[in-house]
C-alpha cells in the first residue's frame, strides 16, 4: 500500500559542537519520504525553489519515490539553520528563510487522491486540514507538528486533531500543548482533543503511544554511542511507523506498536550521518538486523 508524504523541502544548514555543514538536504517531507520508502511506495507532496540541486531531486527517484506531486516553484527553496548545543538534544533555530515555502498550498495530484496511508508532516495546521480535504477515504492519517504551531496556529491543530487518526509529537509539544507536565496526563488530554492515538517522543528515552480505550505502550530508543546529527529523527520515526503500517496494511494496535518500534529504528540510523546521508546507503536488511538487535535488548 502505497504512503503519501506531505511536508518540508529544505537546504539546511547544521552546526553541531564538532562539525558544520551547508546546503544539506533536509525537511519534514524529505527525511519522511525517504523512511517510509524502505516500507514501500511513496507518494511526496512538496515545494522547492529553482536552486534546488538535481542530485537531491535523483535521492527521491533512487528511493522510488513518486515525485508528479514536487513542485518547483521559481525562486529560493526553504532554508532552516539550526545549531546544537553540546549534549545533542537541545537546538536552537538560528534562521529560518521561508522562500517559495512561504506561498505553499500543496495540491495533491490527482493519482495521489486514493492514497491509503496518510502523513501529514511538519507545516502549518491549515495546510495539512487542506491535503485531508483533498484524500478519498485514506485508512489511516498521522499528522506531525512542532512548537512553533502550537504556539501560534493552536485553533487550526485543534481542528485538524478532530480529522486524523494520530498526532505524534514531542514531550515539550505535549507539555506546551495541554498546560500538563506530566505526560501520562497530556497524552490522555490530547487524545480528550480528538485523534484516536497519539505518540510522545522522549528523544533518545523513546516514545509512549496512547489509544482512545486505554491502549498504551512505551518503548525506549535504539541506544547509539554516537550521534553526528539528529535532524530529522523525528520525521524518520514518523515515516518509518507510516511505512509499516502501509506495508502490512494492519492498523490494530499490536501492529501501531511494532510501527513504533520500526520507526523508531530508522529514526536511530538517520542520527549516524549529517542529513540524510546514512539513509542513502541503508538497507532494509540492515533494518532488520538491528530489530532483531533491538528485540533482544527488550526482551
Ligand atoms: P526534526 O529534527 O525531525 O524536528 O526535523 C528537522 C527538519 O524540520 C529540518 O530538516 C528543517 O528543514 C525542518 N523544519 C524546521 N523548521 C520548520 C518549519 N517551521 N516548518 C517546516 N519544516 C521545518
């Protein structure tokens, strides 16, 4: 089955205590595509500016990835600048240039519209609310979202909880979002919003997934001893869980938790290179291996 990916399309810039680097290939909707390509066919949803790099563009197709819905806007695309602070988790934005982002209105092509699997990734609330206008009948949406509409977009995110299956966020996003602190409370208050499940991400602690009945789990992340970069971590667990649930077609909550933990995994290799570096020679063998690596640590 088939996963549509709607998000960001960006050149990053990321500076980490140890290195820095230019012009890198990131996004909500790029890292997202490529994980969930390891699953099946992606169908991506996008803007970039006319300076986007070709080889960026060949990434996508190598990856299999159904590209008639990339537009190419003229002008800049997006560009995110971020900088790390010494233990890898906390980051501050240091500029944000929206680009030809600014006037984004994703439109679904038509052979888009029976999508199944539905990942609304990181933008503005009211542009994910318009791509779940644009679907037929999808089996399943997950929508993504961040501080920055929560704070300022709150009325549009509470409205689209009402239309999808799952919110994932972070434990600070679920914080800011239910004036909760303890985070059993908020996942519990975010579900009360509208979504059947919701996922908190703890970072490198894990994540908790809450049901509307009472289903819950909690897993930890896959431990790294190194980590050169964890931009699009999020976004990698986001279209790993999508992608597995595409692949096995099988939205029970059993299968919602192994979604967990095979997003998760790819989640942890995208933290071993700068932008998505390691997901370019990653395999879904080397998934594999390291489920089984990760079963037996839990188990
Ligand atoms: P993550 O590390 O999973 O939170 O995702 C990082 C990616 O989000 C980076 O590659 C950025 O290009 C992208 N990003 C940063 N700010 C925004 C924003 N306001 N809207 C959409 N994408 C963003």
């Amino acid at each position: 089955m088939p996963v549509l990916v709607v998000g960001s399309i960006a050149l990053d810039h990321i500076k980490t205590p140890t290195a820095e680097h230019h012009q890198l290939l990131g996004g909500s909707a790029s890292y997202a595509a490529v994980a969930a390509s390891f699953f099946g066919p992606v169908n991506l949803v996008g803007v970039v500016g006319d300076d986007f790099p070709e080889r960026h563009k060949r990434l996508f197709a190598e990856r299999k990835i159904d590209l008639t819905g990339l537009e190419v806007a003229e002008g800049k695309t997006f560009c995110w600048s971020g900088e790390y602070e010494l233990n890898m988790n906390n980051r501050k934005t240091l500029s944000v240039a929206l680009n030809v982002f600014e006037k984004f209105q994703p439109k679904l092509p038509e052979s888009y519209r029976d999508t199944p699997y539905v990942l609304l990734g990181n933008i503005a609330p009211s542009l994910q609310r318009s791509v779940c206008q644009q679907v037929r009948k999808p089996k399943f949406v997950v929508a993504d979202t961040m501080d920055l509409w929560i704070g300022m977009a709150r009325a549009d995110l509470l409205e689209l909880l009402k239309e999808v299956d799952m919110l994932i966020l972070n434990d600070s996003e679920a914080r800011q979002l239910t004036e909760e602190d303890n985070l059993i409370r908020a996942g519990k208050k975010i579900i009360a919003f509208g979504p059947r499940y919701v996922a908190v991400k703890k970072g490198e602690h894990g994540c908790l997934l809450f049901g509307r009945d009472g289903e819950f789990f909690s897993t930890g992340a896959f431990p790294l001893e190194d980590i050169a970069d964890p931009t699009g971590a999020g976004d990698c667990f986001a279209g790993g869980f999508i992608g597995h649930l595409a692949r096995t077609d099988d939205t029970s909550f059993p299968n919602l938790k192994e979604g967990i933990i095979q997003g998760t995994l790819v989640a942890s290799y995208c933290c071993e290179e700068f932008s998505l570096r390691r997901l370019q020679s990653l395999t879904a063998d080397d998934i594999e291996v390291r489920r089984r690596d990760f079963g037996s640590f839990i188990a």
